[in-house]
C-alpha cells in the first residue's frame, strides 16, 4: 500500500529539508547547478536528472509530492548526482556523503514513526504482493477451465503461474 503525502508527512519532510539545508555544507544544494558559472561544461552529459535541495523545498510546499517517496527519492537525487560528478576526495563529493548520511538517518527514523515499526512502509512485503497476485489470478481464471497440461485435471491449476508472478 502507497502512503499517500498528508500535511503531517508533510511537515516532518519539511523538517528533515531543513536540516539539510541549514548544514554548513547545505548551501552548495540549494540552487540548480549553474555549469557556465562554475565552468563545468559536461555537467548536463554527465548528470541527465538534475536536481537540488531548492528544487525539493519547492515542490515540497507546492504539494508535488504525492508520496513521501518521491520526496525522499528526490533528496537522494541530489546527493548522488553531486557524487557522480565530483570524484571521491572532491569537497563537494565529501559533503554530499554526509548529507546522505544524515538524510538517511533522518529518513529511518520517520519512516518507523509512520508505520510504528516497519522502514518500508511503502512497499509491502514481496509474499504479499505474490500472495495477492495469486489470489487475483485465481479469481480471474473461469471455474472449468483445466490450465494444466493434464487432461484428468479436476480443478483449475495455478500452481505453475503463481511461481512466476511478481
């Protein structure tokens, strides 16, 4: 089940951004990457997906997000952008480490305040996704009907499918 972005999310979101943002080393996230300013030609072939912690507070207030994870998808973005592009031992690149780092340590802690103990509470577990899977192939294969490669079959067989689903 999808949790759906509510002003409670919301704030808590709003709170981790700031966090970020107000690091001493935040300040280098807040504006898109201008690549005439800092003479970095290549940034655009090099990073297709731009994104910037201004960005995330922007669509953060504007109520872009539809689920917490795309907030937090995107606050990853711009980490591992600034790490894609700046080499290991670049400033830029040690302080995108740590702000992920803290992102991610934000980030598990309202996740399991969310859901009161799971840290994926956005994506249920993968036997439940294949359980229901087969339940709706079930349901949608006619009473009769032999799927089986053995004619003496009584019962529709979905054994064979369900191992596939998902």
């Amino acid at each position: 089940m999808v949790e759906i972005m509510n002003v409670s999310k919301t704030r808590l979101c709003g709170k981790i951004l700031k966090k970020l943002m107000d690091h001493k080393g935040g300040w280098l996230f807040h504006k898109p990457v201008d690549p005439v300013l800092y003479g970095i030609p290549d940034y655009f072939d090099v990073i297709r997906n731009t994104m910037d912690l201004g960005t995330v507070k922007k669509k953060l207030t504007n109520k872009q997000y539809v689920t917490a994870s795309e907030f937090a998808a995107d606050v990853r973005l711009t980490f591992s952008n600034a790490m894609k592009y700046n080499p290991p031992g670049n400033d830029v690149h040690a302080v995108a480490e740590q702000l992920n780092r803290i992102f991610d340590s934000e980030w598990r802690s309202v996740v399991r305040k969310w859901s009161g103990r799971n840290p994926r509470q956005e994506q249920p577990p993968m036997k439940a996704v294949k359980a229901q899977a087969a339940i709706n192939l079930k349901s949608a294969i006619p009473r009769g009907l032999v799927t089986c490669s053995n004619s003496l079959a009584k019962e529709p067989s979905i054994n064979a499918m369900s191992s596939k689903v998902g």
